[in-house]
C-alpha cells in the first residue's frame, strides 16, 4: 500500500461500445466514461496529477494551501487529492457552477469562493475568477496556485486516458472527439498519439461564445466547455477538425444519449455526442470512433435535464425540446 487511498481508483474507466447513437450502422463508436473516476469526472486524473508532481519536486508539502478556478469538477478533483495528501484547499468558481457541485467541493474540505461578477473590461467570468485567485494565492501563507490552464501535468494527466483508449482498441481507432476548456485532455490525447506514431484523427469541441481557436467571444450558460481565454495549454494544442457546439447542441446531446443509451452524460459529454452526429455522414464506412465523456448529469440536474432551465435560459420550449432530441440539431457548426 502506498497511502494513496481514494486516488486509487482513478483511471481504467470503462470504454463501452454505443448501440444506437447516430445513424450510421456502418461504422463503430465508443465512449469513455470519465464519470466512473471517484470523483466524477476527467478532473480527477488532472487534479492527483498536478499535487502528486507539486509534492514531488517539493513545490507544495503536507500543511500547503492550493488556489485554484475551477468550474467545479477539477474542484471536487483537488479536494480528494489535497485530503488524502493532508493540504488545505481555496477553490474560486463562479455563479454558473452547479450548486452540488460547491456542496461536494465543502463536504471533502474545501472552501469554495463564488464569483457572481463578470470582469468588467471582457465581460468574462473566468477572467475574473483567476484575477481573484491571483489575489487569494498571493494573499494566503503557504499558498499554491496549480493553473491548470498552462500547468504541464494536467495533460501529462490525460496522455494516460489515450493509453487506455489505446490498449482497448488495439491501436486502430480512425477519429477522437474531445471538449476543449482548459484543453488539458486535448493536449494529452494528442502528445500520446503524436508519440506513439498513430495515425488517428482529432476533433476538439469547443463552446460558441468561447474564444479558443480564434473564436468570438459571447455568452455561455453552460461550464466547463469552452474558455473566455486563450491558454498556456491551447496555444500548442493541435487537431484535425473543430467543431463548435451550442448551449443547445449539449441539452440535446445529453437528452439523446440518456434516451438511446442510458447514459446520464455532463454537458460537454452532450456536445462531443453532437459534433459526432454532425460529422458522421462524412465519415468513410468502417470508421471506428470514440469520444471522450468527461463527466456525468449530476451537476447538471439545474440545467441540462431542467425543462424549466432550458425555456427560461435558452428560449426553448419542453415540446419543442422533444422534438430536437429525436433528430439532429442543424445549428451545430462544423469549421
């Protein structure tokens, strides 16, 4: 026993085969479920990674604080790690993170701090959460701000998620779907397939409204997909396609795959799903798929699976929702 405790049981998430998403029979698709990570999500691999590597080279040690943003799962992340490896935890998310989620955060130690204000020269949330971390990491003795946006061992993380992906399908996988944020498990993915000689091809999915990859800044209702910034991580992020998906696209993602497949998905999960559907009528028959999930519905029980949420936020009615999830959103936008 090494004394790593819950942390343990990341990684080796399941890689199951869909039955019945999208309307191509002709090729194979497979989903990886981050959401069976302890913590809930992709983050946990991340958030171990990043305190393991800190503890390592002697940047933190047991009695350390960690600041960090977050839009909640690399939160929930942190807080297992900085627990079981005796450090304190300041976590800064803002007024769009699922409220269980900041529950979660609490319950395992952390102090959470919630920004409600946007940064008044962007418009931008994030941008005001980090200038806040910034200040706290600054402010607080002993204090350690990861920055997972340009921190190495946050897709150093995720070069371990390819390698499962990898070994699972015996090296022949055609295309990869990914969400984009802090790009962390894009980056990854890519390092290990650029490393290992594969020839397989990289779709990012990012946010309309996020500025990554040249996009136009706007509003998003929805966390942990996209970024109000360009990050350390992004700019040597590489890909062979993107896809833009919409607030909507992940509602109707996540609605299809729980509909189709029993797959209660997290919001960028339901946007991969849609950029899949989108471009599988261009895919060469035979093609083998997967898309990386990276987090379940819990946290999302206020806004994706809320009928009301989605009328009052996103100007759809429940009926008209319906008849969305049974056919593919045209306002999906493939670049």
């Amino acid at each position: 026993m090494n004394g790593r405790g819950v942390l343990e049981a990341i990684g080796n998430t399941p890689l199951v085969a869909l039955r019945a998403f999208g309307e191509r029979s002709d090729i194979e698709t497979w989903a990886k479920l981050e959401s069976l990570n302890p913590g809930g999500s992709s983050k946990d691999r991340s958030a171990a990674r990043m305190i393991a590597d800190a503890l390592d080279d002697g940047r933190i040690e047991p009695g350390s604080t960690v600041v960090e943003s977050t839009s909640g799962n690399l939160g929930i992340g942190l807080a297992q790690a900085c627990l079981v490896h005796n450090l304190a935890l300041i976590c800064v998310v803002d007024s769009r993170t699922d409220s269980a989620k900041i529950e979660r955060i609490r319950d395992l130690g952390g102090q959470v701090h919630v920004v409600s204000e946007p940064d008044p020269e962007t418009g931008d949330l994030l941008t005001a959460r980090l200038r806040f971390v910034q200040e706290l990491a600054e402010s607080t003795p002993g204090a350690w701000w990861p920055d997972q946006y340009s921190n190495g061992s946050n897709p150093a993380a995720h070069t371990e998620t390819m390698a499962e992906i990898d070994e699972a399908l015996d090296a022949n996988l055609d295309w990869l779907f990914v969400a984009t944020s802090t790009t962390g498990t894009l980056v990854g993915c890519c390092d290990y397939l650029l490393d290992h000689g594969r020839e397989t091809k990289v779709v990012a999915v990012d946010a309309v409204g996020s500025v990554l990859f040249g996009g136009e800044r706007a509003t998003r209702r929805l966390p942990g997909l996209g970024a109000g910034i360009t990050t350390g991580l992004s700019r040597r992020a590489w890909f062979d396609q993107l896809i833009r998906v919409s607030d909507l696209d992940c509602v109707v993602g996540c609605r299809r795959l729980m509909a189709r497949e029993g797959i209660y998905a997290g919001a960028s999960s339901g946007g991969v799903a849609m950029a899949f559907e989108s471009l599988a009528p261009l895919l060469d028959p035979g093609s083998r798929c997967a898309m990386i999930f990276a987090d379940g519905g819990e946290g999302y029980i206020d806004t994706v699976y809320d009928d009301e949420w989605v009328e009052r936020e996103l100007r759809v009615s429940p009926g008209e929702l319906e008849l969305l999830t049974g056919r593919e959103d045209p306002r999906t936008r493939v670049e």
